[in-house]
C-alpha cells in the first residue's frame, strides 16, 4: 500500500503562500527577515496547529512541524524565502510538500518507529549575509565574523535588521545547540533547469549537489579623459573586467564543461561620457560538483587576473564572500528514492544540482536526499516560472513515502 498526498490541499497551499509578497512586476519578493516573510511565517505556523502538530521555532527563525514521540528525526524541507521578483515553487514547493506529508501520516495514522519532522529554513537565497543563514546556523557552520561584518542586501548590517525582530546574532549563532538528533533529510525542489522537461522524465534523483565560491573583486585603474588619452596610455579597470570574464568563461567552457562561471552586479566609477572607468567594482560566481575543479577555476582566475593586471596597468583584489562544497548523495538514499519511484510507477533519472540547496548544508550532519520535479522550459527566480501540478503530486508523493520508509 503506497501513501498518497492530496493533492488539492497542496496546490492550495501553493497559491494561498504566492499571495504573500506579491510584487508590482508580477513576481514575489519574499526576503528573510521582510515584512511579507514574516506574514508567510505566521501563515506556516497557523498551518502547522491547524494540522494538529507540534510547532517549534529556533534562535535563527528555522520553523518545524513535529508528528510522533523521542528519537532521531526523519526530516524533509525547504525555505520559504525567495530572491526578489521571484517564483511560487522555489523552496515553497519542498516546505509545502513535506507539512503535507505529514499531514497524511497523521490523517492515515500510520505506525512509525522514528518521528517526522518538516523544516522551513532562514535564508536560503542569501539576502542578508551569504547563502543558508537558517540551515548553517541549524548545522553549527556559520562564519561568525560574517554574521557580524557584513553588510545585507538591505544595506544595512544584520544586528540593525534583527532589531525588528524576535531573533539576535548571538540566537542564530546558539540555534545549533538546540538540534535535534537527525536520521536524514529529504528535500523535494524544482529542477531549477531543463534536463526533467527535456528527457521526459517525472522524477529527478540527485547525486550531486555543485558546491560554489562567491568573490566581491575589484579592478583599480586610472580614470583619464576618453578623447584624449591614447589606447596604449589607459588604464582602463572596465577593459580589464571584460577581458578577465572573457577568458575565465572560455577557459571554463574548454576545460570544466557542467561547471560554471559568471559575472554579475558591475558597477564602474566614474560614471559618465568622456571618462575611462578607474574602478569597476563586480561579482563572481563559480561552480562545481569537483571540489578540485572549484580550487583549479580559483587558481585560474587568480593568475588570469595577475597577468592581465600586469598588461593594462591595472590592480586587481578581491575577497571570498561566499563559500560551499560539493557534496555527494550517500547511495543508500539515492538507491531508497529510486526504489520508491520504482514502485510508484515513476519515471525517473540521476542528475547533478547545479544550484545549492539546504540539503548539501544538512549532509554535515546526516544523511540527505534531494528530489527534483520539472519546470517548464527550466525557468526559476523569475515570475515565469511555473510547474505543472500533477508533477509536484508525484514530487510529493515520493517524498512522503520515503519519509514514512526511514521512519519504519
């Protein structure tokens, strides 16, 4: 007998929470810590008791829905905050999924060994101070002089926003300490990529999670005027960007193909006609599923940047905001998952996440699973994107029965 989720209940779940920080481009602008998180994390809460389970929330704004007694826990979750202008599905879809496989459990009363519990985590996308506030801060893995350095997306330091809130740094900092003992965690995400839709598939079973490093760089030129200073006396910081995004691309594309290279966020100084740019201030973001790729592109970047410093009269520095492993999936959770996708008549394939995801956090501490459902034409952080409903039932439904298989 295979459990089945309702699949009504779900989809309504998902529509009433995309009302939540509905933007004015037509998207959702649901950030950590904003005014609409904290409407969406009563409107959880309310869910949770009105399921008829036990609700706790930690010193960094993790929320959990607990079904059964003592013992390690079989957890499954997400996050419910979303990069701006974002989607309905991204993390919404696994927080979602996993009450309402609880939900069943508790509605079909089925005999359990080990206790449920489903998980809403702080921040995954990175708006206040790097990817994965809530899960690092459940795991013990935060860099605490980030927590108290760093500037937000907002502007402004993390101690001035959580002054509006019931948490502190020193909370988030202690929420570990109160983790419970963990059997494993399961997560069930849209694919955020084409591969699903593309082949055809129902199901995807990851094996990998990319890890990534996010670097703050900076070129130091010298700004001249653009009518009158000759090419081969500029020093020109926005050339030297260019040209390092260029070759770092290419040798990436070459050399590492299913690894990643971008740059984003350029600001140059100053701005305007007739001015050659003395400073051009940018992002980088690289990724791969090979811990020794990751240090080979670093390596690249470091010695591209170097000699093209050398060649335009430029300098180049930079800092690592950011940084996060690969992980792989432990076979004995990849081969679970593909059992019950077996038996629920599934199609399915193994893939790599190129995106990170809660679950590769929590594999410091337990063994963890991640399902992908497909997107249509692999769209997500866009109001575009979208799914189809009978996808995340089957999403679901594998999530729920493999739950109820651990805790067994």
């Amino acid at each position: 007998m295979f459990l089945k989720i309702n699949r009504e209940r779900l989809q309504q779940d998902i529509l009433e929470l995309a009302e939540i920080g509905r933007d004015s481009r037509g998207g959702i602008s649901r950030p950590s810590f904003s005014e609409a998180d904290f409407e969406a994390r009563d409107w959880l809460k309310h869910k949770i008791e009105e399921a008829g389970l036990a609700c706790r929330e930690d010193g960094a704004g993790n929320i959990f829905a607990h079904l059964g007694g003592e013992g390690p826990v079989v957890m499954a979750g997400s996050h419910l905050d979303t990069v701006f202008n974002g989607g309905r599905f991204d993390g919404a879809a696994g927080v979602l999924a996993a009450l309402e496989a609880l939900r069943r459990v508790k509605e079909e009363n089925v005999p359990l060994s080990l206790p449920l519990e489903m998980a809403s985590f702080t921040d995954e996308e990175g708006n206040l101070v790097g990817d994965f506030l809530g899960s690092r801060a459940f795991v013990g893995a935060l860099d605490e002089n980030l927590l108290y350095e760093s500037l937000t997306s907002f502007g402004r330091p993390l101690a001035d926003i959580l002054q509006a809130t019931p948490f502190s740094l020193e909370s988030i900092l202690d929420a570990h300490l109160h983790r419970p003992e963990l059997t494993a965690f399961l997560e069930l995400h849209i694919e955020q990529g084409p591969t699903l839709e593309t082949e055809g598939k129902e199901i995807g079973i990851v094996d990998k999670i990319a890890g990534k490093q996010d670097w703050l760089c900076l070129f130091l030129g010298e700004t001249n005027h653009a009518g009158t200073t000759p090419f081969e006396l500029r020093h020109d910081a926005f050339l030297a960007l260019a040209e390092l995004s260029f070759q770092v691309t290419h040798y990436v594309a070459q050399n590492h193909y299913g690894s990643f290279f971008t740059v984003s966020s350029v600001q140059t100084w100053p701005r305007g006609f007739s001015l050659i740019p003395g400073q051009a201030e940018f992002t980088i973001d690289f990724r791969s599923t090979d811990a020794g790729t990751l240090d080979d592109i670093s390596s690249f970047i470091t010695k591209t940047a170097d000699s093209i410093s050398q060649t335009r009269g430029v300098d180049f520095k930079f800092k690592v905001i950011d940084s996060t492993q690969p992980v792989e999936i432990q076979p004995m959770i990849i081969n679970l998952l593909e059992e019950e996708a077996g038996k629920l008549d599934y199609s399915f394939l193994r893939l790599p996440s190129r995106a990170g995801h809660d679950a590769q956090i929590l594999a410091q501490v337990t063994p963890v699973g991640l399902i992908f459902i497909p997107c249509e034409d692999g769209i997500s952080h866009s109001p575009e994107e979208n799914i189809r409903w009978e996808d995340l039932e089957k999403g679901a439904n594998l999530l729920l029965n493999a739950m109820v298989r651990l805790a067994s």
